[in-house]
C-alpha cells in the first residue's frame, strides 16, 4: 500500500524520512493532491538508468529504421568478436 502523507508532514522529516525505502517511496500531498514522492537514492539512481537505457535503444530503432539495420555478423566484425556458431 502505498505510503502516502500531507506535505506539512515534513515539519518532522525523520518520521518521513525512516519510511522510505527501496520500491517504497514516499508520496507528498499538498491541498490533498499528489505533487512529491521522494525516494530511496538506489531506486533514484536504477530510475535514471533504466531510462537512460530506454532512450538509447529508442534511438538505435530511429537510426535502423532511418538508415537500415545492420546484419549480427557485419556487428561482430566491427566488434571483432568471431562467430562460434
């Protein structure tokens, strides 16, 4: 269930800050809507990973649809890796 608090919460930050943890953010309401979460700094840090990742197969599907895909074995030779198959 997620760990959801009022803003105002933060007045005493140890209490909020002891209930985050990996995959359980804690979310911040301000006038009763969502507008914070804050999280562990693992999960911040696999966050942006992730999405870095994302971003970088997005633009090698750009690229092979713009400019043409690549064969694994032309692959390999640019990384001078041999075939052991």
């Amino acid at each position: 269930m997620p760990n959801i608090r009022p803003i105002s919460d933060l007045r005493n930050y140890t209490d909020v800050l002891k209930d985050i943890s990996v995959d359980e953010p804690v979310f911040l309401t301000k006038n009763g809507r969502g507008r914070y979460a804050i999280i562990d700094i693992e999960e911040y840090e696999k966050t942006r990973a992730i999405l870095k990742l994302m971003s970088e197969l997005a633009n090698g599907e750009k690229s092979g649809k713009e400019d043409g895909w690549i064969d694994i074995d032309t692959v390999e030779s640019m990384l001078g890796i041999k075939n052991n198959g």
